[in-house]
C-alpha cells in the first residue's frame, strides 16, 4: 500500500513539473491531476492519522500562508459581489485555488520522495528548462509563436508555449534563483550549468528589463556573500566586464534600455512611461472604492472611465490592467485584501527562512533559493501585473510544493542530480 502511494505521489511531481513549462490549459490539467493525487495519499496516510499536530507545528508557517490565502479570496469573492456596477463573476476562484491549498496539501500527503526519485524529478525539471530555452531562443532569432496548434509569425522574442513574453520572463524570474545557487552550490555538476544556462537563455530572449536587473543583482548577491576568496574575485571580474561591454556596445539589451532612458520605449503619451498611465489610472480607481475595491470583474471596458481623466496629451489606447501587482491587488480587493496579500508574502518567506536558520546542506540552500525566488518576484511586480498571470501563479505554487519538500528535516534531495 505505501509503495503504491508513493508511486502515487511521485506521478503528482512529475506532471506538475512537466506541464509547469505550458501554456495555462495544460498546468491546470496537471495541477487538477497533481491536487487528485495528492489528496489521495492524505486521506490515505496522515489525515487517518495522530501525526496532525505534530505535521501542523512544524510547518505552521506553511499552512498559515494557506489560510491567509483562502481569507484573500474570500476577500476577493466580497468585493466582487458587492460592486453592483458590473454583473459577478465568480470563474476566477479555481484560478486561484491551486495557489493557496497545493502547497499545505503536498505536507499534508505526508509523501517523501526517496533518494532515486529526487534525482529523477531533478532530471525532469533540467529537461524542461532545456526545452523552453531552445524554443525561446528560436522565436527569438527566427520569430514565430504558436497560435493553438498553429506556428505564426511574430515579434522576435521569447515566449516559450506561453501567451505572453512576460510570462516566460517572470517564469524564469521564479527559477533563476534556485538554478544558480545550485550551481554556485556545486560547480563541478554538469547539470547545474545546464540548468543555468537555460535560466539565462530564457531571460535573455525574453528581453524584459525588469528581469534582467534583478537576475544581475541577483547574481551579484550570491556570488558576494556565496563565493569566497580568489574565485570570487574573477568571477566578479567577469561579470564586470560582460556588464561594461554590454552596454558600451550596440546590442538587443543596450538598445532596449538606451531607448527606454531616452524615453522612446513604451511611450505613447506624454508621461515618462506609459506604466505611468496606467499606475494613475489605478490609482484613481483605488481611490473610489479603497476598502474593498472594485472585485475581480474588472475589464479593460470597465477601466476606461478612469483613463478617460487623464490627460496623457492624445487618444489613449492602452486601457490596460495596473503593471503592478500590488496596486492591482488594491484595486480588486482593497486595503484589506492588499493586507492579506502582503501576508502572505511574509509567511512564505519566514517559512523558508526559518527553515534555512540553523540548518546545514540542502534544506539549508533550498530555504534560501525559495526566499531569494520570492523576493525577486516581489520587485519583479512592482513594473508587471506577475501574480495576476496564471501561468506565473500556478508556477509560483508549483514551486513552492517542491522546495516544500526539499526543506523538510531529514530529506537528502539535490534539486539538480550530481
């Protein structure tokens, strides 16, 4: 019986890493089967059980993450009710689903993968960057996306199976972290530089700025504060130079960024940045209804009254969502829902914290790279509606099912086979 949950709960990772490189139909079949799978083995082992209390005290920052996150959409669930201006609409609560309970659920499976079956998940996920960064880099070079089962001409820039370049960016954004302190953890492990190379692959090609930086920083962190003595010298050095040479020469990156410090990218107004537009816009509307906000039926015809009082020197037409997750949380939810949406930012990152505190090897390095991936995401959503993307969000919680179960005490699991 209990290889056979195993098995079971083996399966669940696996889909769920396989289908995190599609498009938003495909992670929710996954997600489905995984969520299944998953709450097969807990009805099965723990919840028969008197391990509970045991299972909640030690990882009650996970499972209080959990409750924050349903009061979230409970929140959102009032706000949309109560906003008699446009009809309800309820259809965004599996979306959001997923994101609150997998995590706790995975704990709750009380499944914990052996040393074989690691490395086997480890392979997958290798396997899975390697195959959207060689997609990524020939929509980049040769530009094409997939129109449903269809190869369509298209800007020169990465996308991936997803629908938008952005969300292949902050997908990438999700992983760098953990894919280079693994290697920093390991440099001799052909499989990290793997593994890293598409990380950086994928966010070159798809050409966020936003991303970009803080990958930088990112890595510049690590390699200060993980390296040590000649090494980290050189490769500083390195980075260095690459940075420098960058941008002094013509280049997809330095043009892009020359154009945006010049004010030539992303402006159709006379605002620095159309992010501008948008960020007034929702400010505007956060001000009308700065509780409980407007709810989740929130359209671009919906919005338009609020650009409408802009003066951004011409017709508008960008009607768009907010470019930041927080003011868009706000908008929807209000203060209140933006409260609970902070929240749970703070428990996930004081979970994975606490579990790198005093630790030593994997749950250790594990606990950071979550905290490290989080925070990036966190900045990252200051210039991008991150969280509000579907497929950003299911990744988000697949992610966090998998360091879940790296960080657990007595798990010797290499997130990247040696």
């Amino acid at each position: 019986m209990q290889s056979k949950l195993a098995q079971v709960g083996l399966i669940s990772i696996l889909v769920l890493v396989l289908t995190a490189g599609l498009g938003v139909a495909g992670q929710n079949i996954g997600l489905g089967l995984a969520v299944a799978g998953f709450l097969t083995v807990a009805f099965a082992t723990n919840l028969r059980t008197s391990s509970l209390k045991s299972l909640f005290f030690t990882h009650r920052w996970q499972f209080v993450a959990g409750c924050i996150a349903l009061l979230w959409i409970g929140s959102l669930l009032v706000s949309t009710s109560m906003n008699t201006a446009v009809a309800a609409r309820f259809g965004f609560i599996p979306g959001y689903l997923a994101w609150a309970v997998l995590p706790a659920l995975v704990l709750l499976s009380g499944w914990r993968p052996t040393g074989q079956q690691r490395n086997l998940v480890g392979t997958l996920t290798v396997c899975v960057l390697v195959g959207v960064a060689a997609t990524a880099l020939a929509q980049y070079f040769l530009g094409w996306k997939l129109s449903g089962l269809t190869i369509v001409e298209s800007e020169h820039r990465g996308r991936g199976f997803y629908s938008h370049p952005l969300s292949l960016a902050y997908f990438a954004l999700l992983v760098f972290p953990v894919t280079l302190i693994a290697l920093l953890k390991n440099l001799r492990s052909w499989m990290a530089w793997i593994a890293m190379m598409s990380c950086v692959a994928i966010v070159f090609a798809s050409a966020s700025r936003t991303v970009q930086m803080i990958c930088l920083a990112v890595t510049l962190f690590n390699v200060i504060f993980m390296m040590r003595g000649r090494i980290r010298l050189v490769v500083l050095g390195a980075l260095f130079t690459c940075v420098v040479l960058t941008a002094v020469t013509s280049n997809p990156i330095s043009d892009r960024f020359r154009r945006t410090f010049a004010g030539q990218e992303d402006r159709t107004s006379h605002y620095a940045d159309d992010r501008l537009v948008f960020w007034h816009a929702h400010w505007l509307m956060f001000k009308d209804r700065p509780v409980l906000g407007h709810g989740d039926a929130v359209d671009e015809f919906y919005r338009k009254p609020w650009y409408e009082q802009l003066e951004t020197g011409g017709e508008f037409r960008k009607i768009y969502p907010a470019h930041n997750m927080y003011l868009q949380v706000a908008v929807n939810a209000g203060v209140v829902g933006l409260g609970l949406f902070v929240a749970w930012w703070v428990m996930q990152i004081v979970s994975f914290a606490s579990s790198a505190q005093g630790s030593r090897g994997v749950s250790a390095w594990t606990g950071s790279a979550a905290v490290q991936s989080l925070m990036a995401l966190m900045v990252g959503g200051v210039t991008q509606n991150a969280f509000q993307d579907s497929v950003v969000r299911n990744c988000l919680a697949i992610g966090i099912s998998w360091m879940v179960l790296c960080r657990v005490p007595g798990n010797r699991l290499h997130f990247i086979p040696r």
